[in-house]
C-alpha cells in the first residue's frame, strides 16, 4: 500500500514538473516578441515622425509662397485700380474732345440712323422688296450702327429710298418663285402694280416680308374682284380695271375674310337643305303645271274654232262630247251632265297647286324652326363658356339668322308661282264654266222654240 502510495506521489511530480516546464518555455517566447514588437513600433514611429517633419517644412513653403502671391495680387490690384482711374479720366476727355470735333457730324448721325430705321420699317415689308431682296440688309446695319455712317452707307440709304419712290409709281412684271400653300414652290410670272398688289394669272397674291416670300392667298376676294386681276394680269396693251389696295394688303385681307354666297347657304345646316328641297320641289311641280296648263289653253283655244268635232285630249272638248252625247235630254239634265264633267276636269286641272301653296307656307316656318334652334344652341355655348369670346356664339347665330333668310327668300317665289299657275288653273276653269253655261243656254233657246 505505500508502495503504492509513493508511486502516485512520484508520478503527479514529474507531471508538475512537465507542466511547469512547459510554461516556461511559453512566457519566454512572449517575452521575446514583446520586445520584437517594441523595436518595431520604434522604428515606426521613428518613420512617420521624420514623415511628418518632412510634410511640416513643405506646407511651410507653400504658406510661404501663398503669401507672396497674394502680396503680389495686392500690388496688382492696386496698379489696376490705378490705371482704370486714369483711363476713366482719359476717356472722358477723348469723348469731349470726340464731340468737339463731330460738331454737327453728331446730329447727321442721329438722323441718318432715325432715317435708316424708319425706312427699314416701310422698305422691309413693301412688295418692292418681292422684286428686289436684300435691300433692308444695308438699311438695319445703319441703323444699328454706333459708329458714323460712311460716305457708302449713306449712299445706299439714298439709293434705297430713291427706288422706293421710283417703283410705286410702276408695274413691273417679272418672274419669281411662288410658294404654293401646300408648301411646294413654282417660278411664275407675275405682276406688280406699285406699291399695293401683286397679281398673276390665278389672281391675287401676297408677299410675306417675314420669310421673303411670294405666296397666293389662302382664299381669293370675291369673284368679280378676283377675276378683275386676272384679267388685268391677260392684257397686254391698251387698259383694264383692277381693284388695288392702298393699305397694303390690309384691305384685302379683309375681303379674303367676307364670306361667299355659298358659304352663307351652308351655315344654315339641316334646316336650310330641307328648305331648299321645298324650293327645287314647288319650282318642279309650278314648271310642270305651267307647261301643262299651258298646253291645255293652247288646245282648249283651237277647240273653240270647231265646236261640232270635239277633241278628248282636252278638258273643252271632253264637255263638248258631253254635250253631244246629250242633245236629247232636257236643260237641266244637260246642265247636271256638265257640271259632272266639269267636276272630273277640275282635279286635273288644280293637281298640285295646292303643294305649291304649302310649301310656300311652310319654308317660312323652317326659317323660323332653325332660328329657335340657333337661339337654343347659342344660350347652351353661353351656359359653357360665357360670353367672353363672341366668335364661339357667331356659328350658332349664324344658323339662327340664315334659316330665316332662307325661308323668306325660298316662300317668295313659291308665292309668286303659286299665284300665276292658280291664274292659269282658274282660267281653265272659268273657260269650262262659260262653255257649259253657253251650252245650255243654247240648249234652252231650243226647246223654247
């Protein structure tokens, strides 16, 4: 039992012996990288401090040299703002003496510039510039000039000036490039008269002084105006009649705005067609009675020169064969057979007069239909947009005033017609009337004999 006791002992001290020995050897080995560690650190340290020594004696030279800059920036300065107080002086004697020697070259200058500008403002936008371009160019280098126009410079103000005047006076045709309004140009022969139109062989035209352009106008004057240019631009000697505007196109533009009988006409819309319609329908069926009727007097009237062979293909000789059929009955039997007859003439006679009659009383009353609708649709564009802009109600009241227009002017004539073929219409009758009445009448004398 000691024995064994001992040999346990003996044991845990060689094992504590190894592990202190072990232990030993480790904190020597950090004792020798401590002072590894510190002798580099030093030696680090000693780098970025002689790093740091060597930056500081840069940055001082550059403070240095920063200084001196700005030293000499201060000296500059103060010899420039030395300098422009001289010049300053020196420009103020130069301008007086400037002025001193202008005398009155200084007042020639202002009034050759107001001259130049004035012109550039008529010569720029006058037609004489469609036969002639360029000329505004000299004219608004004058006038924006800030030095003393030359000897030149005022010869061409003269020149420009001096051709104005020249050709206002004349017509002069040449050729030029016309841009159509589809945007395609054509060289065209055309014809200036002055200073106020220009014309060719379709009519007016128009020089648009902003793009330097010949351009027709986007709708001709009214047909006689228009076809006066045209034929004033087709003679070629003796004289012809042209209608000019003095306002330089503005008075044309005028006209190109008015409108056409036909534009009018189709601002009535709907109501308007229909009323037409009842025009060309009462003048088909006045047109057509008139040439029926009238055949039928033709024939009535050669009826009357043979009374003893009566002809069916009028009314008088369809009675007449009436009356012979009936030379045996009595007056009042005759009389009631031709007043049947007369009877079955009349519808033929009257057929659609009366149309005529209604037609006429209606279109008025379309005119009046078509103006209670414009009335209407123009208080809904107020109630929209209000009455700021008059233009948006003009379409509206258009409608409202064109179809009256239109149903007055289609019912006169309709009056009128329907009064002629009712003459004729009643003349028929009465005729047939007179006839029937003579018949019996002589029917009568014989039996009385």
């Amino acid at each position: 039992m000691k024995k064994v006791i001992n040999f346990v002992l003996i044991a845990a001290s060689m094992t504590a012996g190894l592990v202190a020995t072990t232990q030993a050897n480790q904190l020597d080995d950090l004792l020798k990288q401590v002072k590894s560690d510190r002798v580099s650190e030093a030696k680090l340290d000693k780098k970025r401090e002689a790093e740091f020594l060597s930056a500081r004696s840069d940055k001082q030279s550059l403070l240095n040299k920063a200084k001196k800059e700005l030293a000499n920036q201060n000296a500059r300065n103060k010899r420039l703002t030395r300098e422009y107080a001289a010049n300053e002086i020196t420009l103020a004697q130069k301008e007086v003496e400037l002025n001193n020697a202008q005398g009155t070259l200084g007042q020639m200058f202002g009034v050759s510039r107001g001259a130049a500008a004035d012109a550039y403002g008529s010569i720029a936008t006058s037609i004489v510039s469609a036969e002639y371009p360029g000329r505004g160019t000299v004219l608004s280098e004058i006038a924006n000039s800030k030095k003393i126009p030359s000897l030149e410079n005022l010869e061409e103000l003269w020149f420009a000036l001096q051709t104005e005047m020249t050709e206002s006076g004349k017509v002069s045709q040449f050729s030029s490039e016309v841009t159509l309004l589809d945007g395609s140009t054509s060289t065209e022969t055309v014809t200036r008269i002055g200073t106020f139109n220009i014309v060719s062989a379709s009519g007016y035209l128009n020089y648009n002084d902003g793009l330097g352009l010949i351009q027709p106008l986007a709708k001709q004057p009214a047909s006689h105006i228009a076809a006066s240019a045209q034929d004033f631009f087709s003679t070629s000697s003796g004289y012809s009649p042209l209608y000019v505007d003095p306002s330089r196109g503005g008075i044309l533009a005028l006209e190109t705005r008015k409108k056409t009988v036909m534009e009018f006409y189709h601002q009535g819309k709907e109501v308007g067609y229909v009323i037409t319609v009842l025009l060309v329908i009462g003048f088909l069926i006045a047109i057509e009675r008139m040439i029926v009727l009238s055949t039928m007097q033709s024939k009535m009237k050669a009826q009357q020169n043979n009374f003893d062979t009566p002809n069916t293909n009028n009314p008088l000789g369809r009675l007449l064969a009436v009356y012979h059929d009936n030379k045996g009955v009595d007056a009042e039997t005759l009389e009631l057979k031709l007043d049947e007859a007369i009877l079955k003439e009349t519808p033929t006679v009257d057929r659609g007069i009366n149309l005529i009659k209604m037609f006429a009383a209606m279109a008025p009353l379309l005119g009046l239909l078509g103006t209670v609708v414009g009335m209407i649709m123009t208080f809904q564009t107020i109630t929209l947009f209000g009455t700021g802009d008059p233009k948006i109600m003009a379409g509206n009241i258009s409608l409202a005033l064109v179809t009256t227009a239109l149903g007055l002017i289609a019912a006169l004539p309709l009056i009128l017609v329907h009064s002629v073929i009712s003459s004729k219409a009643r003349a028929v009758l009465h005729k047939l009337d007179e006839q029937s009445v003579g018949l019996i009448a002589a029917l009568a004398e014989k039996e009385s004999k």
